[in-house]
C-alpha cells in the first residue's frame, strides 16, 4: 500500500472545508489538501449512489491502481466521492474517467 488511509470525521472535514483544489468529472468529484505526511487517499462511494457492492469495489480498486500510478509521489490529502447515481455501470467508461480526473490532478498539481 503506497498511500496512507484517511480515517475519520476529522481529516475528511478538513480537507472539505479548506480544498486547495476541487476537480469534476461526469460521475466524481475530488477534493485536494496538500500535507507534508505524503499521499493520503480517502473515498466516499454512498449505496444510494452505487448500489451493487462488485461495483463498489471495483471502483475502489480502479482508483487506488489510478493514483499509485499517478500521484503516489506527492504530498496530497485526496478524497474521491460519488457525487450522482451511476445507471448504467460500464468499467471501461468509468475507469477513462477515473484515469482522466487523477491525471488532470497530477498537471494542475505539479
């Protein structure tokens, strides 16, 4: 595991309430905190948006193969919510998504 988990009410508030940089995509939304620890990810993937627990996953396991890829080098608190309902789940289109939302992260970052 090449990140750090974020856990708690606490480090989620405060990166909600003081992002250094906010990014949208069709389906998701990232929040931004820069730390000095290192690469801290969080994720917020709600039933009521995601319904099958597989899906759940998959995105879970799509994003921290995504950000190791993309980010694990910098010193940033990151929390990747579900911001609508999904319909229709096909992995490829999400995970172009997925990939997309993090690299446009690593440029605007750097």
């Amino acid at each position: 595991m090449s990140y750090l988990p974020l856990k708690g009410n606490e480090s989620f508030s405060s990166i909600f309430k003081n992002p250094d940089l906010v990014s949208d995509s069709d389906h998701f939304r990232i929040y931004i905190s820069k730390n000095e620890i290192g690469f801290a990810l969080g994720m917020i993937l709600p039933k009521k948006n995601i319904k099958l627990a597989v899906h759940r996953n998959y995105i879970k396991r799509t994003v921290r193969s995504v950000s190791d890829e993309y980010l694990k080098n910098l010193k940033i608190s990151l929390v990747f919510l579900s911001k609508k309902k999904i319909k229709l789940f096909k992995k490829n289109v999400l995970r172009f998504e997925i990939d997309n939302i993090l690299s446009n992260v690593e440029s605007k970052i750097k």
